[in-house]
C-alpha cells in the first residue's frame, strides 16, 4: 500500500513539473501514466489525473494572479461554461466501455501532440502565428488593460470552456490543450498571460469534475491524494526553471512523450 502511494506521489511530480513548464499537457499526460504505473481503468484514473492537474494548476495560478498575469473575467466566464458541460462528459464516461474510452484519449492525445509538435517546429524556424492578431474577436483595451467584452468575443470563449469541460468530464484532461490554442487564436493576450489564465480556468473546471467524482463514489483518494500532492511539488519545484529551460524543444520532446503514451494505450487496447 505504502510503496503504491510513493510511486504515485512521484508520478505526480512527473505531471506536476510538465505542467508547470509547459502551461499545459500535464492532464493529459497524467491518465496514461496513471494507467501503466498503477494499473488503474480509464474511468478509476480520469478523476484522479483531475485531481492532481486541478490542484497543481490552482497552485499556478494563485502565483499568476499576485503577479498580475490572470484574466480571471475571462477565466471565470470559461470555467462556468466548462464546469456546466463536464457532467455531460462524465456520464459519457460511465456509459462508454473501457476499450473505445482508451482509443478516443490515445486519439486526442495524439491529435494534441501533433499539434505540439507544429507549433515548436514553426518557433524553430522563426515563423510566428501572427496573422490573426489583426482580427480576433477579444482584444485588450490599451486604456483599462482588460479585455474588450463583445459577442464574438462571448461566443468564443463559451466554446472553449465548452470544449475543455466536457474533455475533462469525458477523459479525465485538464483542458489545456484546448484553452491555450485558443486563446492565443482569439485573443491579442501575452503568452505568459495566456498561460496563467489557463491554469486557472483548468484549477476551476477540474474541481467541478472532482467535485461530481467524489459525490459519485468515484475517486479513490488514498491515491489521489498522493498523487495530487506530488503535481504541486513537481510544479513548485520546476516552476523556478521555467525560463531557462521551457521552449520548443522541450514542447517537441513532450509531443513524443506523448505519442509514445498514445501508441501504447491504443496497443494495450487492441492486442489484449
């Protein structure tokens, strides 16, 4: 029992470090890993990935927020849309059976990695995704410093928190995969800006799934807690080296990572 909570508590720092030197891909590590270290379903393992990424990412977050990084209006509207559409995604989760759950994550997963993978081999070649800061729908106001609120703007980020809550009901994922394109797609923020705020709309919507988990029965916490301690530390203690060694080649390493991950969950699946 003891040594299964140590191997998870360092899982954990494992989740908890990429999330603090990526800004995102943590969540979405953490199932697989939950899966081949400890031996647990995706449905057993889902909660508890949330769990950690949550707790880590509120962590992030509350720093990002006392050095003024947060949008947190933003995060907030996002977080309430996510939070609404994460049950929808979690009794999915209960109706699918184990097999096609694992192929739909390996499927995102890769698909997310790919993504990964382009954008740090654009920042390598010098090219940026710049054609769209002329115009996406929310744009700060250089008076106040805040976002500009309109309709288009409303709309986009209601999809983005619609997607991210129910990925993080369905699969057990943070959700940063998805907000981070996103916002850099739709608004003219900082990255570092982008970054904070994404971990704080991930700490809200993924306590709203934990939070379901648990009244469901669902979350087992002599592992997750663990677990969820091990992300803070890993995050608290790889935050500090976020600036030295964070960039696009640490993102290509993790895109591998993560198909390696993909690939084996999708073989656990189809040749057992």
């Amino acid at each position: 029992m003891i040594e299964h909570q140590l191997l998870g508590a360092a899982l954990g720092a494992i989740i908890g470090a990429v999330l603090a030197l990526t800004g995102a891909g943590g969540g979405i590590l953490a199932v697989p890993l939950l899966v081949f270290g400890l031996g647990l379903s995706m449905v057993e393992a889902a909660p508890i990935g949330l769990l950690a990424v949550g707790l880590a990412a509120g962590v992030g977050a509350v720093l990002g927020l006392r050095e003024g990084r947060v949008r947190y209006r933003a995060a907030l509207f996002i977080a309430a849309i996510g939070v609404a559409a994460a049950p929808l995604g979690l009794l999915l989760a209960h109706r699918l059976p184990n097999a096609p759950l694992a192929l739909l994550f390996a499927g995102v997963l890769g698909y997310a990695c790919l993504r990964t993978w382009r954008k740090a081999a654009k920042a390598l070649r010098g090219e940026h995704d710049s054609a769209h800061r002329f115009i996406e729908p929310c744009v700060l106001n250089p008076l106040q410093g805040r976002l500009r609120w309109t309709l288009p703007c409303a709309r986009a980020l209601a999809l983005t928190g619609a997607v991210s809550g129910l990925l993080s009901g369905l699969l057990g994922v943070g959700g940063g995969f998805v907000i981070i394109p996103a916002l850099n797609r739709y608004t003219n923020l900082r990255m570092e800006s982008i970054v904070a705020t994404s971990l704080a709309v991930i700490a809200l919507v993924s306590a709203g799934s934990v939070v379901s988990a648990s009244v469901s029965g669902l979350l087992h916490w002599w592992i997750g807690g663990p677990f969820a301690l091990g992300a803070v530390v890993g995050l608290l203690l790889a935050r500090p080296w976020t600036s030295r060694i964070a960039g696009p080649r640490l993102q290509q390493l993790f895109a591998l990572a993560g198909w390696t991950a993909a690939l084996l969950l999708a073989a656990r699946v189809l040749w057992r």
